[in-house]
C-alpha cells in the first residue's frame, strides 16, 4: 500500500527510520526494521527493503494488528502475508513482524547495532552489557531463527515495562511511547556498549586485489591479525552474514566464486559483482572484529542454525529483492 494512498506516516518516524538505515554501524543493507502501530494498523518495513530509503519510496506495508498478534501467538504460518490489508501490492511484511506486533509499544526499532553485536555474540561481553545497561528497561534474549522462533522466546520473558531486548548474536531492539523516546533509547545504548576499535591499522594493500574482486577498504588489520583472521575464517556470528554471504568466510583461492573472501595477512576481498547488501555484510564482520577485545571468546552460530537460515523462503526472498537492486 503506497504511502502516497494513506494519510502519511509521522514524519519523525520516517526519519528516524533513514537515519538509523544511513547508519553502517547500526543497519546494513537490507537488515532492521522499524514500525509503529496506528490505530488498528502496523506499518512495518517491508522485508528486503532498506530503511536508508525511508524518506524516498514506500518501503514500509501495512499489516492488521490484531491478526499480526494472533500470528505473534501461533496462528497462520508466522509470515503474517494474511494480514496485509492491501493484498495487491507485491512487498512482504518484515520476517520479524510477530515480534514488532507482540510488543505493546507504539514504535519499534530493531537494528543490527555492530555495538550490540560485538557483546552479544560472546559470554564475556554479554556479561559486559548486562553491567554496561544496569538500570535501563533491558531484557537479554537467547539466540533465536528470526521470525516466530524469536518471537515466542521474546514472549517468555515479556513485560509491560521492558523497553530493550539485546538479541545474543543478532542485533538490538528498543521501543517506546514515540520516536523521540525510541531514538533516546537507541542514543543510550549505543553510548553505553560503545567499544573502540582495538585491532591495529594496517596500510590497504598496495597490490593488485585477485581478478574479479576489490579489496575491502581498511580491512587489512583484520587480514594481519591471526586471531581475528581466524574467526573471520571459522564461523558465522550473526544471521544476516550467513544469509548474504554464507557461512563463515573462505580462504581467497583460484577459482573462488564467493561473493567475499579473506586473503590472509593482506585482507578481504569483495567480487566486483557482489551486491551492496553482500559489500555491507563483509563491512560489518570488519566492523564487529575489530572491536572484539581480546580476552572476548565468540561463539558461532552452529552448522543446524545456519542451516535454517540458507534454507529459509523468506531469505531466499530477501536475497532476490537485493540481486535485483544490485541489477536496476
């Protein structure tokens, strides 16, 4: 339904909406979504969509709130397509409009804040975060397959009064009364697990990157360090990696057709055919990895959890909808 047909949304949303989508540290690509609840409507980010483009087309649908929350708790197949109200026009809910439904607050952020990710992926620095967000309305959520799974585990701890979900080894959600205190929410969080960067900078290489790819700007600290090249190599962290880029990183070789790979003590390549969403999945692990203090251990989404997600419609769908961005 274009928002062009209906009254318009706030315009505080809109914006808050591009601003955290313009933001790499916060969402990359396609990943996030926002919503807020009007009357008996949710208008929530369409899935493959980017919340960058907010204040430039109709990247947002509205769905039935109630059937949204009656699929929240267990009805239909959890993708809420039965609730649109405008059944003609061809975008998708967002995978996670159960979860945005569920919760009672009038707006909704959920991002992948590469603060959040880089505690939430490892003991140490959820630990970390638990003290860091003392005293703030913040509930810690095991990892979960987006979409219901997530929802239903959200559900188990849910309270009136909580306003922050940490997602382990995903991503942040904060919501509120309005946008102004949503955007204060996201402020405080992003303050309070702010990490800086801990890995050396390296020079980009001087050498010509392997026909048919670039190298990833500043990722040679990355590439130079064994530690973090290792985890780079070893595993996916977080579900949009696995869906954009696969399971963890391959070792650059002839021949390779990844869409990203890691040429060791150089740094990371990119294809030069890899779409922006894959361009800023890589860019994100390099943002994370670099934080990642030393004496953090993270743990990798397990081979069954990736499973799920690369043979998962709904990403399949939202990896056509970037490859035909990256072809217009």
């Amino acid at each position: 339904m274009p928002l062009s047909d209906q009254s318009p949304l706030p315009q505080d949303f809109v914006e808050l909406s591009a601003r955290l989508g313009q933001d790499p540290l916060r969402v990359q690509g396609p990943g996030g979504n926002t919503s807020i609840k009007l009357g008996n409507i949710l208008w929530i980010k369409a899935s493959g969509t980017e919340l960058a483009e907010a204040r430039n087309g109709s990247i947002f649908v509205a769905v039935d709130l109630a059937g949204a929350r009656n699929e929240a708790r267990g009805a239909g197949d959890g993708t809420c397509m039965a609730c649109l109200v405008d059944k003609t026009q061809s975008l998708r809910p967002s995978i996670e409009t159960t979860f945005h439904a569920l919760i009672e607050w009038p707006v909704v952020a959920h991002i992948h804040s590469v603060v959040t990710i880089t505690h939430g992926i490892n003991p140490e620095g959820r630990a970390a975060a638990r003290e860091k967000l003392a005293g703030l309305p913040v509930d810690f959520i095991p990892y979960r397959k987006p979409g219901r799974p997530l929802t239903e585990r959200i559900a188990t701890t849910l309270d009136r009064t909580t306003q922050i979900w940490v997602l382990e080894n995903h991503g942040l959600v904060c919501a509120g009364p309005d946008t102004t205190a949503v955007a204060s929410l996201v402020e405080e969080v992003e303050r309070r697990l702010e990490l800086a960067p801990c890995a050396t900078e390296m020079p980009d290489p001087a050498e010509p990157a392997p026909y048919g790819y670039n190298w990833l700007a500043a990722s040679a600290g990355i590439a130079g360090d064994h530690r973090l090249c290792r985890l780079a190599l070893g595993g996916s962290y977080y579900p949009d990696h696995v869906v954009f880029l696969g399971p963890a990183l391959p070792e650059w070789r002839d021949g390779l057709v990844a869409p990203a790979a890691v040429r060791s003590g150089r740094g990371l390549v990119v294809k030069e055919t890899a779409t922006s969403a894959q361009r800023a999945m890589a860019r994100c692990l390099v943002d994370v990895l670099k934080r990642l203090p030393p004496d953090w251990t993270p743990q990798k989404l397990s081979p069954e959890q990736e499973g799920e997600l690369l043979n998962w419609d709904a990403e399949k769908y939202r990896q056509a909808l970037a490859a035909r961005r990256a072809e217009a």
